[in-house]
C-alpha cells in the first residue's frame, strides 16, 4: 500500500490530532458562549480515578471558569467530536482533555487569564497567539 492511499483510509479525527501545531493555524473557531451555561457537566475526581492530582485541579479549574471555557475553541482537534463544542466539551464526558496537553494547556490559559481580569475576547486572541 503506497502513502497516499493509507493516508485516505485513516479517518479525519487521526489527521487532525497527528497535525503539528503549525499545520493547525486557523483551525480554532470560537463559539459564543451560552448565558446560562456552568460547570455541572465537568468531570470530578471522582470521575478520574487513577489520574493525578494536576488533572483533578484543571478539571476544578475550568469548573470554575464554565462560563468563558463554553466561548473559546480548542485547538487539538476535539472540533471534529461529535459532541464537541467548546473547550468547556472537552472536560466532559467522552472528551479528549484528561490526555490531552493542548486541551490542559488552553485550559490553564483560560484560568490564569480569568483570574487576571482579562475579557473573553482578551482570552481569545490569547488562546489564538499560544495555539493557533
């Protein structure tokens, strides 16, 4: 089998998560975040078993930060999950952030960015700079 047609028969979701940073440029659309949208759906610790004590924390991070998770686009490729809408997706059920460094890394961005008063769009262009 020659590269090409190996390359057809791997499915989108592959490509896009083997795509180096670089190749991504462009590819985080952010959505607007919903009003009444809040952390409810964010896994716990106890839904992690076996994972560290940094994950746990991130995962209380963007709890925390729902409201402006829900407005930012990741960057690793989780758009092309079904179930994907936001970063905020990525820490729920099925998402791809408990193994994932770009979903944690955008995650603590948000955070620290959050905390230091800075606007979602602050934050967007942030996220867009680091992993755009």
């Amino acid at each position: 089998m020659d590269r090409r047609t190996f390359v057809r028969g791997l499915p989108v979701g592959i490509l896009i998560v083997a795509a180096t940073p670089h190749d991504l440029r462009g590819w985080i659309k952010h959505p607007e975040p919903r009003p009444e949208i809040d952390g409810r759906d964010v896994l716990t610790a106890e839904d992690l078993p076996g994972f560290t004590a940094e994950t746990h924390q991130i995962y209380d991070m963007i709890r925390e930060v729902a409201h402006i998770a829900d407005g930012i686009g990741c960057g690793c490729g989780c758009a092309v999950m079904p179930h994907y809408r936001s970063l905020l997706t990525c820490f729920h059920q099925g998402g791809m952030a408990m193994g994932c460094a770009i979903c944690q890394g955008e995650a603590k961005l948000v955070y620290r960015r959050v905390q230091e008063g800075q606007s979602l769009e602050q934050i967007r262009r942030a996220i867009d700079a680091r992993y755009g």
